[in-house]
C-alpha cells in the first residue's frame, strides 16, 4: 500500500510539473505592435486619434469579444468581424483632447484567445492652444 500511495505522488507531482512547463513554453497568440501610444504634447481641440496594430498568431480565428476604456474621454473602436490567422487588424483610439493636462488612460481589450485583457495604454500632454490676435 505504502509503494502504491509514493507511486500515485510521484506521477501527480510529475503531472504538475509538465503541465507548467507546456504553460511557460505556450506563445501569445495576439501579438500588439505596441501596447502604448505616447502623443507628446498636442493642442487643445485636435484629433487626438491614435491606433493599435494587432496580428493573430494562432491557428485559429481571432474574435475580439470587448475592447472597454478605461473611463468616458477615451473611446476605441475595433473590427467585429473575426481575424483569420496570420492576419493582422486594428483598434482605433479617440482620446477627448478639450481636457488640457497631463493624461493616463488605459484601454482592455478582450478576446476568445485569452482569460486575461490585454492592456493598452496611452499617455500625453494637451495644452492651451496660443489666442491669436
């Protein structure tokens, strides 16, 4: 009985370790270009319109299920219809540049390839535009 039970714990601890080393070696497979954006310094009232570059890495479609801003000055927009492997897309960023300031926002975008978002960031400085006169 006593070989059975040191048996049984050697094939689970053996399970364990295999299963953790197939996780450590398994590679992303939504890959970003950039995971942030950095505007600089922009004007009070411009576009504020930024985008982030993705490619399916997987041998299967790619469905981007939410992407959700962080809070309302940020809306992103991204493709509903699904991304074939080895096929690239994109989300869209607005940010509402009539907040002057420095700024933070994130953005997370969800997919059926991950249990985690995906986080983007973006960063920058709106400024008072100079009155002319």
């Amino acid at each position: 009985m006593k070989k059975i039970m040191i048996i049984v714990s050697l094939l689970v601890i053996a399970t364990v370790g295999y299963s953790q080393k197939k996780e450590a070696e398994k590679k992303p497979e939504v890959v970003f270009d950039s995971l942030t954006y950095n505007y600089g310094v922009i004007a009070k009232g411009s576009s504020g319109e930024c985008s982030f570059k993705f490619t399916n890495k997987s041998k299967t479609p790619l469905i981007l299920t939410n992407v959700k801003a962080g809070c309302g000055c940020t809306v992103p927009s991204w493709p509903r219809e699904e991304i074939k492997p080895k096929h690239s897309g994109e989300i869209k960023i607005k940010y509402n540049t009539n907040n002057v300031g420095y700024f933070t926002k994130t953005v997370s975008v969800y997919t059926n390839k991950q249990e985690e978002p995906i986080i983007l960031t973006i960063t920058g400085q709106v400024v008072d535009q100079p009155k002319t006169e």
